[in-house]
C-alpha cells in the first residue's frame, strides 16, 4: 500500500507556473494604455526638440560688445547683419531696435519689446502641451485603476467565488495603468519646469542685452 502511495506521488506531475516578463506584466494593463503611451510619446518628442532649440540658444554670446565698435564706426548695416546672421532670439531682437535707428529711444526700446514677446512665444511653444499632459496623464491612470475594480467586481458576480485568481486580474490592470499614468505625468511635469526655468533664463539674456544697448544708444544721445 504504502509502495503504491509512493509511485502514484512520483506519477503526478508537478504544476509550475512560468513567471511573466516585465512585457507582459505591463500589458495587463488593458487598452488604457493605449493613450498613456502617446502622452509619453509627445512628451518626450516635446522635452527633446525644446532642449536642443533652447540649449542653442542659451549659448549666444554676447552681441552688444561685437557690435558696438561697428556702431562707433557708423556701420549700422553690418552691425544689423551680424545680429540676424545668428539666427537666435537675442540676435533677433537687438537686430529689431537697430532696425529703427534714427526715431526716438522709446520707439526703439518697443521695437525689442515686441520682438522679444514673440522670441519668447517661439521658444514657448509646445511646452505647454506638457503642463496638459501631466495633469491628464494619472487621470488616465485613475481611469484605469477606475476599470479595473469594475473587473474584479464583475469576475466576482460571475464566479460567486473570491480568490487570488480572480482578482489578480484586475489588480494587474489597476496598478499598471496607475503606475503608468503616475510615471508619464511626473516626466512631463518635470520637463515643463525645466523647460521654462530655462526659457526664463534666455530670456533674462536678451533683457540684459537688450538694456546694454539701450545704455549704448543713450549715451550717444
């Protein structure tokens, strides 16, 4: 008897379970992941096209003193060329009040004002998609961890049975949705700051060049 016990133990097979990869741990997530991927998509397009433009222009050196011996020379022209030849926002703007030398101070001093504002909207844009998206993307996620109770309730109702087995399922969607909308709108709300830190900071650039030229002009009468 005991011998029979022993070799129909040996006979049973023995049930392994193979673990899951991060892939397929992710994908249970369910469609709402569909969108959370996008948003990351676009955040990160965002984050590294602004970062290379801004990067570019925070590196321009200062044009006032390159210019300002031209200006002693009265060599407007080539002091106006060597500003747009830069094609960056400070350039841009210095090259806008040398545009209108000969009228007074002040129609200079409006003529950078307003070249400024729409250097800094150009820099701005597309960076407020990322404020959108890290408000939006862990709605997202709540949406699906939103899904997922629905699951597990509804796995219930059919069953008439709670277990590991059946609410597995809906946990897996519901932590993977909300860890992914979490993890997509701390990226994009990183970046938005980041990227605006940085655009505050050309922009403190042109305001300071754009003063030494005011000072130059002044000084001249």
């Amino acid at each position: 008897m005991m011998s029979f016990i022993l070799l129909q133990t040996i006979q049973e097979p023995v049930v392994t379970h193979q673990a899951e990869n991060m892939f397929q741990i992710i994908m249970k997530g369910g469609w709402i992941l569909i969108p959370i991927f996008f948003l990351s998509l676009v955040s990160f397009w965002v984050i590294f096209e602004r970062w290379t433009i801004l990067k570019r222009a925070s590196k321009t050196p200062n044009l006032v003193s390159v210019i300002n011996p031209m200006l002693k020379e009265g060599k407007l022209d080539l002091a106006i060329n060597t500003c747009e030849s830069t094609n960056q926002p400070v350039g841009k703007v210095l090259a806008a009040g040398l545009h209108t030398m000969g009228f007074t101070i002040r129609d200079i001093q409006d003529a950078m004002e307003a070249e400024a504002h729409q250097q800094i909207d150009s820099l701005s844009r597309g960076v407020n998609y990322l404020g959108i998206i890290a408000t939006i993307a862990p709605m997202f996620g709540f949406l699906g961890t939103i899904f997922g109770v629905i699951k597990i309730f509804y796995n219930i109702s059919l069953t008439d049975n709670i277990s590991i087995g059946i609410i597995s399922g809906g946990l897996y969607q519901k932590m993977v949705s909300s860890a992914s909308g979490l993890l997509v709108g701390i990226i994009a709300f990183a970046g938005y700051h980041l990227l605006n830190s940085k655009i505050d900071r050309i922009t403190s650039m042109m305001e300071k060049q754009a003063n030494d030229l005011m000072g130059i002009l002044r000084s001249r009468g």
